[in-house]
C-alpha cells in the first residue's frame, strides 16, 4: 500500500486568492488524482494527474481555476485559483496504479471567506 | 458509463446489531468492487474489495461479496462497534479503468 501526505491539512483564505495543496506519496505510482468532496457530500473527480504532461479535467473542471503539476511518479500539486466561498470543500489526493486500488491522502479542508 | 448507487442513510444501530449497507452497480465488464471508509476528520480507508464475480472481500469483521446476478455489493458485519461509526462508501472504476466512481455514501451511527 501506499502512504499519502498532504499539505497543508486546512486553510482559511479569503475570496480572489489562490492556495497551492502539496500530495506527496511514498513510492511510485502511475496515477494519481484529485478530488473534490464537498460538505455531507461524497467525492467528484477534478481531474488526473499526469506525469510530465497536463492534466486531464472531468467535466464542469477546468485547468484556470485548478492547475496541476505532476513533476514525477511522488508527487503532484492542485491550485485553486480565485477563490470564492463555493470552492470551501475538502480536497483529496488518491494514488495508484492503473487497476488497483487507490489510497488516499488525508485531505486539505478549505475555507474561502 | 459506469455508476453506483448506494443506500441513503443515516443508519443508526446499537452496538452488537447487525449491519447491511446496500450498494448496487452499472458497469460495462466487471470491474473491480471497493469499499472505502471515512472516520470523521480524516480521509478515506480502504475497507475491502473484490475483483471479480463471487469474490468475497472482508476485513475488520466486514464483508461484501461481489454479486454479478444481482450487480450488487452489499456491505455487512454481524456485531457493529461504536468505533464503526462513520461514512461508507462504494466504489468502482470508470469505464477507462483508471479513477473511481464513489455512491454518495452512507453515515453509520453506532451508541453504545
């Protein structure tokens, strides 16, 4: 299995700034994603992130409001650009490979005031 | 494309109680079944799985068997334990094989 960290694990923010979420995995994997999970709500999918390659968004996401970077087969960053108090979610970094299951990081709960 | 849909909660039982959490699937192939577990404050868990028809999975005193007649994956523990309280959720691949499709999942209240 794989452990996933991320950070940082809450923030406060205020409308019309970006905050960058670090998710760092212990060994190397071939996928890995990012997801939404909204209050008393269960997981959407932002997109994939592919390593030296953009990301690949799931519908109703785009890369202006969520670029990522996935610099190499540990490590992978989601922003969330101008922010509004509708992007207050908890954002979750999975790991994996292609078929297997996927671990999860422990989240990044976001407040957008 | 492929989905799950999973019993609304909450449900709430007393310890020792018997517990059934539904799910049931739409899948192109067979594709591998997950349940995943969130306590509160925390992330999601692998609880078990189960990669194909009749598979069991079980862990923690939890199981689901892989149903291909029923497409259904049925989540059960005979003796529910205060720290089981928590959100349930059922999983399965896309139609690509790559990311997972989560239920909406189902919140578990267990009093002592």
């Amino acid at each position: 299995s794989a452990v996933i960290s991320q950070k940082p694990s809450r923030d406060i923010c205020q409308r019309g700034t970006s905050l960058t979420i670090q998710c760092q995995v212990d060994s190397q994997v071939t996928m890995m994603f990012w997801y939404r999970q909204q209050p008393g709500q269960s997981l959407t999918l932002i997109a994939t992130a592919n390593q030296g390659s953009e990301a690949t968004y799931e519908s109703g996401f785009v890369i202006d409001k969520f670029p990522i970077s996935r610099p190499n087969l540990t490590f992978s960053t989601l922003t969330v650009s101008n922010m509004s108090p509708e992007d207050s979610s908890i954002y979750l970094c999975s790991a994996g490979d292609r078929g297997y299951e996927q671990y999860f990081g422990p989240g990044t709960r976001l407040t957008v005031t | 494309g492929n989905s799950v849909t999973q019993m609304e909660g909450p449900v709430t039982l007393s310890e020792e109680a018997f517990l059934t959490i539904n799910c049931t699937y739409t899948a192109t192939g067979y594709p591998s079944l997950f349940w995943y577990v969130q306590y509160p404050g925390e992330g999601l868990q692998l609880l078990l799985k189960a990669t194909k028809a009749d598979d069991k999975g079980s862990n923690k005193g939890f199981e689901a068997t892989y149903r291909k007649e029923t497409t259904s994956f049925h989540l059960e523990k005979g003796s529910v334990q205060v720290s089981d309280s928590a959100v349930y959720f059922c999983a399965l691949f896309n139609q690509a094989g790559t990311a997972l499709i989560f239920g909406k999942g189902t919140t578990l209240s267990v009093s002592s």
